[in-house]
C-alpha cells in the first residue's frame, strides 16, 4: 500500500563523503534521511534554476560578510 503523498521511490547507493554527510546531517537536525534528501533534491533544483537564469548564490555572514559560493552543475 503507497504512503500518502509518495509520488515516486528511489533507491539509491551513496559514495562514503555522501553517507557520512547524510548521517551528519540526520544527527545535526533529527530529520528523517528521506526528509533530508527530500529537502537536498529540491534545494538542488532551486540552485540550479537560479544558476541557469544567471543569478549567483551567496552566502552572508552574520557579520555582514558575503561570500560567493561557486558551484559548478
């Protein structure tokens, strides 16, 4: 029986610097690991969108200080 909302399931093997990454992240913020990829699939897209409509992706400071992050899709 499908969950409600699941519109698609994966399966996927991650690389070791993935998986680390993932447990980080699962300990860091005591989500889910799908909520997590879940978020990382749509922050990824959002990226990629902005990127390809020229914009840049910046990362402030509390300081103030901005840092222009390169990313390379």
């Amino acid at each position: 029986m499908d969950e409600p909302g699941v519109v698609a399931r994966v399966n996927i093997a991650l690389v070791k610097e993935s998986a680390k990454a993932l447990l980080k992240l699962q300990k860091n913020t005591g989500l889910k690991k799908v909520d997590i990829v879940n978020r990382a699939i749509q922050l990824y897209e959002f990226i990629a969108t902005e990127l390809k409509e020229g914009r840049q992706v910046v990362v402030r400071g509390d300081d103030g200080h901005e840092v222009l992050v390169k990313i390379f899709m």
